[in-house]
C-alpha cells in the first residue's frame, strides 16, 4: 500500500510540471469561437468585436464560425466532440438548457461543458411592418383572438427564448398563433420585410429596420423601456408578468484544464470591458452581464432545472 502511494505522488509531481507547462504555453495557436446564429445579426456582430479583443489579449486569433440551426444548441453539440484542450470554445445560448427535456441526447449540458464565463443577454421585442393594420398590442391581440392560428410571427428558431417567451404570452392570453422558425435574425428580418410572415420576435437586430421607418416596435420584454423604443411598452406594463433578457456566454469542452479555463475566462473578462465591444452592444440595447466561472456554472444548474419547468408548462416536452 505504501509502494502503490508513493508511485502515485511520484506519478503527480511528474505530470504537475506537465500541466503548468501545457497552462502557461496556451494558447500556441488560434483558438475557435463557435457562435449559434447566423453572420450578419446582432449575436455574430457583438460576438465577433468580443473575439478580435480576445485575440489581442491572448496574442492568437480568436477566429469565429458561425453555426446556426436547431434552436440555436449546435456549438454546444460540437463541444461533446473536440478536444479539451480550450482551442475549441463555443456560445451557450438558453436553449441549451431546454434540449434534453425536448430531444433525445446523449451529454448532459451541465455536467458535459466546462463553462467559462457569462458575456451578455439580449433585448428582445416583438415588430410588425411600418404598414401593418396591427398598429398596437391590443390591436395584434384582439386580431388574433379573431382569426385563431392565422397571425403568424416568426422567430430565431423553435425553442429558442423568442419562440418560448411567445407561446408563454400566447397560453396567458388564450391565442392560437402561427409560428414560424428561421436560423437568425438576418433570414427573420428578410422574411417580415418581404411580407411573409406578419410579426417578428427576435433580440433587437430589428433596431435599424425600425428607425428606417420599416417596422414598429409593438412591445419590449425587459424589466424597463428601452432608451431606444422609449414608446414601446413592456409585457409587464402590459399586465403580462413576463422579464426575457435571455444571458448567454462562453463553454469549452468537459474536462478542459482548470488553469486553460482561467487563461480564457481572464481574457474574455478583459476583452468584455472595451469599449469596442461595448459601442457593439450597445448597437442593439444589450448590455456586459459578467459572471465568473463559478457564477455561471451556477447559472447553468438553475436554469436546466427552470427550463424543464417551463417547457413542461408549455407542453412541449418530448415524450418519455
């Protein structure tokens, strides 16, 4: 028995080096950001400005993919395949945690990523064309009520928070309405504007479509009104007792290195706090949320067990 310990703290103190070699080299070489929508939209903007600060800090490209679809959960997935070894990080959008309760899988979103920090959240809202008759939220409720399952409204993908939060509203209304999933903000915003669909719920990537007079803002769901849509009331102010801002951050694989995690979570904490990133932001009324590492695995507990909650409420959990 004290043979087999003494082999073991020899194995140890042999492999220490090893790993503190591994931390103070890293990284060598680029490092990739995989992001879950689309080019083009407010996530892959205020994404990429997060990743060209990191990439100074780290003295590496941070070098991002886009891989939009399936709610928005694909970076997560590719987490369960790469390397621990923090050349590989990914967003992890909310919907992360609702697929489990809604998809077969085999990883488990808690356990199975190594969660490095918190970065931000969105603003989200609901528009209707410049010209639609649905001028207000009464009038979009009352016509819908009217016309069960016609009014559809189009979202950033099935169970992602704009779909989620509108069936929410939906179910404490009594409507019956049309979804209508798109992988990111840039096909949602081509499909309203072309009169494909009658109303969009998305983060607030719809802003310059507003002020150039293209769409309306029927209503924003933060706890307050936005600076930018000050006449656009909140669902609370519309007696729905309803707050979405939707935190997002920053995963890399199960069982990345402790002292790689550090590296990358003290990088991405000091890239979120210039003002490149955030004047980004800012673009689209979203805001620096941190949270450390301890405080977003944290998150991530209470939220799968918040979700399972919500999508069971909404019937739409898969069946056991």
């Amino acid at each position: 028995m004290q043979r087999r310990r003494i082999i073991q703290w020899g194995a140890a103190s042999l492999a220490a080096p090893a790993f503190l070699a591994q931390a103070q080299s890293f990284p060598s070489k680029p490092i990739k950001l995989i992001i879950a929508f689309p080019a083009g939209g407010p996530t892959d903007i205020t994404m990429r400005a997060l990743a060209d600060n990191a990439s100074k800090i780290l003295g590496q490209p941070v070098i991002v993919e886009n891989k939009p679809g399936a709610g928005g959960t694909l970076p997560a997935q590719a987490l369960q395949t790469s390397p621990a070894d923090g050349y590989t990080v990914a967003q992890i959008p909310l919907g992360v945690f609702r697929l489990p309760y809604t998809t077969k899988i085999n990883w488990d979103p808690v356990k199975d990523i190594s969660y490095v920090l918190n970065v931000t959240g969105y603003a989200f809202g609901l528009v209707v064309p410049a010209d639609s008759p649905l001028k207000t939220w009464t009038h979009f409720v009352a016509w819908a009520k009217a016309n069960p399952g016609k009014l559809s409204y189009g979202s950033t993908g099935t169970m992602t928070s704009p779909h989620l939060t509108m069936e929410l509203i939906a179910q404490q209304l009594g409507l019956e309405l049309l979804h209508v999933p798109y992988k990111g903000s840039a096909d949602l915003m081509q499909s309203i504007l072309g009169g494909q669909i009658m109303a969009a719920a998305d983060s607030t990537g719809f802003a310059p479509q507003v002020e150039a007079g293209k769409l309306r803002v029927l209503n924003t769901w933060g706890a307050e009104r936005l600076a930018k849509f000050p006449d656009a009331p909140t669902l609370k102010e519309l007696g729905l007792n309803l707050v979405q801002n939707s935190p997002f951050g920053i995963g890399a694989p199960k069982g990345t290195p402790d002292a790689v995690v550090k590296r990358l979570h003290d990088a991405f904490k000091q890239a979120m706090e210039q003002e490149s990133y955030r004047t980004a932001l800012a673009r689209y009324d979203m805001v620096p949320m941190y949270m450390s590492t301890s405080e977003y695995k944290k998150f991530a507990e209470d939220t799968f067990a918040r979700e399972k909650a919500l999508v069971e409420k909404l019937g739409l959990a898969k069946p056991v």
